[in-house]
C-alpha cells in the first residue's frame, strides 16, 4: 500500500479527522488506499499553534489509514474553500498565496495501531494486510 511521511502535528490532525487536505508541490496519480506516516520531524511553531487540542504527537510510525480521492492545484478559489473549512488548520496555506503546489484530498480517515518504521521521501511502499 502507497504511504505518505507527513510531519506532525500534521499527520495527527489527518489521523483525528481535523485535516482532510495534505500539501506538495507535486502532484500525484494515485487515488486509492493510502498510509498515513508521522516523520520524526515536528514543526514546532505549528504544534505550539495546536497544543490547546492536547494531542500526542507519535514519531516514526505509521498511524492511519485513508482514501487519496483527488489531487487539486491550490489556487484563490481552493484557499476560499479551505479557508471555510477549517482557517485554523488550513492557515499557512491560506496566508501564502504565493505558494504553488497541490492538496492532497484525504476522505475515509482511520487511526491505527500505530507501526514503527523509517519513512522515505514522496510516496512509498508497504507491506499493510488488507482486511
């Protein structure tokens, strides 16, 4: 199964269901089943940003399971959309309008048993038993 390495607190507020968009500057064909992998990275200025949700915040493992259904290029009219979403979760992206680049749309969010492993740049593979 395809995996994504996201920094946290970002791959938490995926796994909690806050954050349904995840941000590249790539886009991807891949729509289907997806793996949700937290970096051992943390943006703290973003945790800080987050912490009155009172969250932990594992590192080093795989810890949800999605669906990939869209990759959309983030323009005025998608940061109008995510603005009305959630302008808390999504506000870097709605500030930088300069920024280029593609949301990844993220329905079906599950959290899992969390599993430890490296992550690896752009999309990767793993071994996960499909139920």
């Amino acid at each position: 199964m395809k995996v994504i390495t996201i920094k946290q607190p970002f791959a938490t507020l995926i796994a909690e269901g806050l954050k349904e968009y995840e941000f590249r500057t790539w886009k991807t064909k891949h729509r289907g089943d997806i793996l949700i992998h937290a970096s051992k990275g943390m943006d703290k200025k973003a945790r800080k940003k987050f912490e009155h949700l009172n969250f932990e915040y594992p590192s080093g493992c795989i810890l949800a399971k999605a669906t990939l259904t869209d990759c959309l290029y983030i323009d005025d009219e998608m940061r109008t959309v995510l603005k009305e979403k959630n302008s808390l979760v999504y506000s870097s992206i709605i500030k930088h309008t300069e920024w280029k680049g593609y949301g990844f749309k993220l329905e079906n969010i599950e959290k899992i048993e969390p599993i430890p492993i490296n992550g690896k740049l752009s999309l990767w593979n793993y071994d996960y038993p499909q139920k």
